[in-house]
C-alpha cells in the first residue's frame, strides 16, 4: 500500500510508509493524530514553519542571552572578587547575605534574610503562571589561609570558636572560600539577572535559595524545619552547582546521584601520659590513633562493595604541645561520604568498630595506668 506523505522538501511524493524521512517510524502518525494513509497535503508545511519558528525564536533568545552575559560579566567578576575577599564561616555569613540580598531587591525579588537562620536567604520572583524553579547557592567558607598571591586574596581572620570543636577563645583562623561558594554565589545572581532580564521569554516563579552553614551541616535544616517550603512557593525543579578542577567552559551533568551523604566525627583516643623517655608507664592515644587511621582505609577498600561509592578521609589528627611528652589524648577529625544508605550503614557501624577495638588494644594494658577508651561523636550529619 502506498501512502499520502506529501513533503517535496525532503520526502518524495508517494513515497512508501517505511521511509518518512522525518518521522523516524513507520507507525508515527503526522502531528495531528491522523492515520498515515489519509491525506495531510500541506500539514507538515505548516508544522515545518512552526519548527522553523521556534528555531529562529531560540537562536535570537540564545544570541541575546550571550550578548547579555558579555554585557553583565565585568560586574559579576567584581562581585565575585568581593566575596573572595570577605569570606565568612558557617553562621556568620552577615555580610555575604546582605550583599546578595541587596542584589535580589535591586531586580525586583521579595527579599527575606534570617528565615530559620539569622544569615539564610530567600529570594522571590513572580512571573505569571507557570512553575516554580528553585535556584540554590552555598554562603560560607572554611577555616583556611588563602596563599594564592591574587589581588583578591582572603586574609580574613576571626575567633577560631565560630568553627565548631574550637575552644580556644584566644586563637584565630584564617578564612578562605576554597570550595569555590564565591563562585557559585556570583553564578547564582548572575542567572537571576539573566532571568529577570528575560522574563518576556518565560512564565512561572522564581525561588532563590542562600544557604548557610553548608561546610558544617545546620543551615539548610534549620531552614527546611522553619516551614521554607510552607511559607514559600514549592519548586516544581530545583537546580545547583559545583566547580571543580576542569577546564573552565566545561560543564558536567549526570543523571541519577551527583553527590552523596556526607558525615563528619570527631573521634577522641584517651589514654595516659608519660615523658617520652618512658613510653612503658603510658598508654599512648597517638599510637592508636595511627593504627585507627590505618585500619579504618581497610574498610573502604575491604568490607565495603568496590562497585559503590564510599570513602573515610582523616582530615585532622591533634595530640600533645611537646615532642618529649605523651599526651593523655588525641583528637581526630573524620569525614564519611557515602550514595547509598547501605554503604552508608555498613561504614557507621564498621567506624564504631574499628575505633573501639582499636581502644582495647593488647598492648595498652598498663596496671599503672588508666584505662583507654574511644570517644566518637558525629559533628554534623549532612544526607542528600
């Protein structure tokens, strides 16, 4: 049977249901829901001129959106180097949520700061009907010293209590964005310009999203607990970013889980001190706390499955003001990334093991001396 697909532009006339060149199946009907063989002379012209229209619609939306971020770029870049400069830890980010707040208020957004956290931020624009797109940036910075040599280099210092398990109110930290929120923040205001700046080509609200506290875990709970999503609009789509290490242009998209649960413990091995002459009348915390940061990369690359994502990293191993002492203590700092709640499980209960097994250690067994133990507490729990 020969069918009625008349399109001389690329399908010849009378051509056989196998080959419409265009439709890619032999079973597809033409856009208007009829059956192959009636006669639809003159319906793909139109629906060609509807193509060719939203085409010619989207290469004059993407050439002015590129005109639009040359023209906004030399601002952004400022901004960003702002935020480099004055960076500011987990809850205090008072000066970094102004700023962006008064961005947001100078496009047109319902600016709110301090909802469930005094430096949270919430952003909304309403544009008609249509959905609700949720835009989400990171505010805070870690405790760090920048030794980049830039013009724009951090050396912000600030009471080393406002990073928690510091407790020395004399001491200072050096503060640096060096997960690179500055740059997400810039990001972040530069699509709401964009947007704002487009709005003719889209319906629907925006929801802006500044979350602090982000490196220590708190911020975006306590925001969520405060009713976000109650008080204002739910998105229907939510979107966020991360920089890494590639070349600057390139952008990575994944489907399924980009990221996954991070949980961070503090870990304290005690023990019993002694003069370094003497090692036999203590027990020693810095030589369990070695052997627990050896044994714990064999649960990783030992009990949990290879195919899955899992890590345990010690990021900070404290113990003893002298090099002839030993210290009755030892703290540690640990980090545990995990994607799935399984791994996540088997890494918790194998972390409590190993730790406490490495406490009752053969060779401590020291009649003079106090007992070891193992204290592990998590410091902040972050599941996504």
């Amino acid at each position: 049977m020969e069918k009625k697909w008349h399109r001389s532009s690329s399908v010849r006339e009378n051509a056989p249901v196998s080959a419409p060149a265009h439709h890619g199946s032999a079973n597809r009907r033409p856009p208007d829901g009829r059956e192959p063989n009636e006669d639809v002379t003159g319906e793909h012209d139109r629906f060609d001129a509807v193509l060719q229209l939203s085409a010619g619609t989207a290469y004059a939306a993407s050439a002015r959106l590129d005109r639009l971020i040359d023209q906004k770029y030399p601002e952004l870049e400022k901004v960003y180097k702002e935020l480099h400069a004055n960076p500011e830890l987990g809850f205090h980010e008072t000066r970094t949520a102004k700023r962006l707040a008064a961005e947001l208020e100078k496009l047109g957004f319902e600016v709110t700061v301090g909802f469930g956290a005094g430096t949270a931020l919430v952003g909304v624009f309403r544009n008609g009907d249509g959905p609700t797109i949720m835009l989400r940036t990171e505010l805070d910075a870690l405790p760090m010293e920048e030794k980049t040599g830039l013009d724009c280099a951090s050396r912000v210092q600030v009471p080393a209590t406002q990073w928690p398990g510091n407790t020395d109110e004399t001491a200072k930290v050096f503060v640096a964005h060096s997960c690179g929120h500055d740059i997400h923040m810039a990001s972040w205001l530069g699509a709401a310009q964009l947007l704002v700046e487009m709005k003719d080509n889209w319906h629907g609200t925006l929801l802006l999203v500044g979350e602090p506290a982000e490196e220590i875990g708190g911020g975006a709970t306590a925001m969520l607990k405060a009713g976000l999503f109650e008080k204002f609009p739910k998105p229907d789509f939510g979107f966020a970013m991360h920089v890494n290490g590639d070349p600057a242009g390139k952008i990575t998209v994944k489907d399924g889980a980009f990221s996954g649960n991070s949980d961070t413990f503090d870990l304290t091995f005690k023990g019993c001190g002694a003069h370094g002459s003497a090692p036999h009348l203590s027990i020693d915390p810095i030589v369990q706390g070695a052997r627990f940061v050896t044994d714990i990369q064999a649960v990783v690359s030992r009990e949990k499955d290879p195919r899955g994502p899992g890590v345990i990293a010690v990021g900070s191993f404290q113990a003893g003001p002298a090099g002839n002492i030993i210290p009755d203590q030892a703290k540690l700092k640990l980090t545990m990334r995990s994607t799935t709640p399984e791994t996540r499980k088997l890494l918790l209960e194998a972390m409590q093991r190993v730790a406490k097994t490495t406490a009752q250690s053969p060779w401590r067994r020291n009649r003079n001396c106090c007992a070891s133990a193992a204290a592990l507490w998590p410091a902040r729990t972050r599941q996504s």
